[in-house]
C-alpha cells in the first residue's frame, strides 16, 4: 500500500510536475490556499481534476493579516511576506495530513526560483517553524537538498527526484510537454502583494487600521483616495468594479450616480463627504447628481461641483 502524502497544490506548472512525479509512489491528496490578497483560480481546481487530485481549499481569513502587519521573517519587493506566509500553508497542510494520516508533505517549490522563500537556508527554516523537519519532499530540486525522511527510509530514491534550480522554466516547460500538462497557471499566481501599488494601498489602510476583511477585497479595484480629513474613498473606473463594489459595500457609505450611468465609489465616513461629491463629479461624464445611500439603505441626493484634476490627484494612494 502506497504511503499517503498532502501536496501543495496552486494549480501553477511547479506543483502540477510535483504531483506527477509523485503520484506512482504515494497516495496523494491536495490542498490549495486562499488569502484575503490571492484566490483560488478555477483552473486549479480543473486542473486537479485532470490530475485525479482530491483537493483540500483552505482559506485564510483574519489570520493572514497578522502577517503584513508582524511579518517574522521581513517581505519581498512587495508587502508580501513570502516566507511566513510559506510556513502558515505548510502548518495548515500538516494539520491535514495529520488529520487524513498522511505523513509527508510534497511541494513544487524549486531551489533559488524566488529570493524571498525558496533559498536552500529558507526551505530548511520553513520545516523547522512548521514542526516538519525531514518530511516536505520537494521533488523538482529534491537531489540538490539534504535527503529527506522518505529517501532515508527508501520509500522514494534520489534517482527519482529532479535537481531543478533557478528562475529558468525550461525543464518544466519540456516536462509539461512529455506529460501533456495544459491549463496550469502563471508563475506566482498573481499574489498581488507582490504589487508595488497594491502595496502603498495596503501600507495606507494599514495606518489608518482599516486593515480587515471587507475592505481587503476593494484594494485592486478602482481609484483609492485618502482624503482631507481622513476618510477613504474608492471610486470604480468600469462597470464590473461598480458590481464589485456594490457587492462587497457592507457597513460603508455608498455614491451612486443619479438616473445615469457612471462610476460608483464607497465613502468610510461622512467627514469628507463634500470632497467625496467633488472627486465624483470629475469621473462622472454624465450627471453632477449623486445618492449617498448609507448601509441601514437611508437615502439623500446631492449635487457636485467636478473637483479639478491636480487637487484630485493630490489624495491619489
Ligand atoms: S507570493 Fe503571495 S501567496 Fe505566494 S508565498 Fe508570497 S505572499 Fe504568499
């Protein structure tokens, strides 16, 4: 009977070539993660059916954010902070393997592919503050590592773990091919912390403590303003941000537009409504008449005068 084993599953060409190099020696399932900064693409899950995955999603809630603002182990280029997010998904994999007996953790992580976790004094770190010492096979550049508990006890051999490293996908790329891989996702996953505008965005609403769930899903879309007094104002620039926004309004101030069409934005307060009004008419082509319609669905329209452009500009995050 094969051994069982969770992998790290993203749904990307690393972890994909990680299953298949695996799957004739253990009994495998997945699990895959989201953030409040990074969801999971339906690809993946396509992805792990083809692959005849069974896949875990796990997702991370208010947890995540005690990483931005007390990341251990620093952030990248971004705000993102690579490795303690590396270690908070590998400690949740633990608790699935314990939970559905599995006693090693597989990963598509390659040696040297991203400075921020996957140096070889990283991945080590990585095991250790995840109670995982010995147990994460890491197949695609397991040969150029210390052998892991599975080698040393010969239920996998170094002959059938790759010695990947470095940022080329040429290997991957030529092993997509003689597996037929198709429908895996781009490197990274677009985790937007890596972003450098995501991240001012982030650094603001961490200044101003409005660093929670709601709010997290607004940070990619549209205008961000932090206005005269302090309040934040999120102006949508095309029709999909307004359903996102109206969709995701919870306890926040909402601006719609009167009998036209136009952009919407979310107002945190009242303190600077004027202001708000003002930034609203200069995106709005046509109607200077807005809603303001508060989260209990109380309800005034109010005329604008555009603000002008450098004075907008001024309170742009
Ligand atoms: S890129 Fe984003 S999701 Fe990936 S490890 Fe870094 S912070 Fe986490």
């Amino acid at each position: 009977m094969k051994q069982k084993a969770v992998i790290l599953f993203s749904g990307g060409l690393d972890s994909a070539l990680a299953a298949k190099l695996t799957e004739d020696i253990f009994d495998l399932s997945g699990v895959v993660f989201s953030t409040p900064f990074s969801r999971v693409k339906q690809e993946a899950f396509a992805l792990a059916e083809k692959l005849s995955l069974k896949l875990r999603h796990i997702v991370f809630g208010e947890e995540y954010f005690e990483l931005i603002l007390n990341p251990k182990f620093g952030t990248g280029k971004g705000i993102n902070p690579c490795l303690d997010c590396h270690i908070m998904m590998l400690k949740k994999a633990k608790e699935y393997a314990d939970e559905t007996g599995a006693e090693f953790i597989i990963t598509g992580e390659v040696l040297s592919q991203r400075m921020m976790s996957q140096k070889s004094g990283d991945l080590l770190k990585a095991e250790k503050e995840s109670a995982l010492e010995g147990k994460i096979i890491r197949p695609l550049s397991g040969a150029l590592l210390p052998p892991t508990e599975a080698e040393i006890r010969g239920l996998i051999k170094r002959k059938e773990l790759l010695s990947v490293s470095g940022k080329s996908r040429k290997t991957q790329l030529a092993l997509a091919a003689k597996y037929a891989l198709s429908g895996f996702g781009t490197p990274a996953g677009g985790c937007v912390l890596t972003d450098k505008i995501f991240s001012k965005r982030i650094k603001d609403a961490v200044e101003h403590g409005e660093l929670d769930l709601l709010r997290s899903r607004h940070l990619m879309t549209g205008r961000h303003f932090r206005l005269a007094k302090g309040s934040k104002l999120v102006v949508a620039r095309k029709d999909s941000e307004n359903t996102l926004l109206a969709d995701n309004a919870g306890w926040l101030i909402r601006i719609i537009p009167s009998g036209a069409p136009g952009p919407e934005a979310l107002l945190s307060d009242m303190r600077d409504i004027d202001q708000a009004l003002s930034i609203m008419a200069r995106y709005s082509k046509k109607t200077r008449e807005f809603i303001i319609r508060s989260a209990d669905g109380a309800e005034v329209v109010r005329k604008a005068e555009a603000a002008d452009e450098e004075s907008v500009r001024k309170y742009l995050v």
